[in-house]
C-alpha cells in the first residue's frame, strides 16, 4: 500500500529533474553573468577595501578572483544578516 506522500515523492522527483535540466541548459548565459558581475564586484570600492584589509593578515594570498568574490559575498552577507 502507497503512503499518502508517494505521488508528491514522484512528483517532486519529476520537477527536480527537469530544474535540473533546464539549469544545465542556462549554464553558459549564467556563467557570463557571474563573470561580468564578478568583474564588477572586483572593481568596487567596498571590494578593494574588503582586499586591503584581508590582505594584511595574508589570509588572501594564493587565492583566485572567483574565489575572492564568493568570500567577499559571504562575508558581507552575514554581516548583513546580523
């Protein structure tokens, strides 16, 4: 005997598979996306402060552009969510 919540497993598994689909397929005009405003965060004000900053302890050393970024953006968003 099926459980109440079978159809929705099915369902659901469905749904992920074609957001995954339809993920994959936006892939290239999401990565130039994350590129031009990668490059644009890099040239920020706020940015080059954050660099600065890090940069004295050397705990940017070695460490790429794109990475750089997403731990800019992680770290400014959890000061935002204070």
């Amino acid at each position: 005997m099926a459980g109440p919540h079978s159809s929705s497993m099915s369902d659901n598994t469905a749904s992920v598979g074609a957001l995954s689909k339809q993920l994959l397929s936006q892939l290239p005009e999401d990565s130039a996306i994350w590129n031009s405003l990668k490059q644009a965060i890099a040239t920020s004000s706020g940015f080059r402060r954050w660099q600065l900053e890090r940069n004295v302890d050397g705990s940017l050393s070695g460490m790429s552009l794109d990475h750089s970024v997403r731990y800019y953006l992680r770290e400014t968003l959890e000061t935002l969510a204070y």
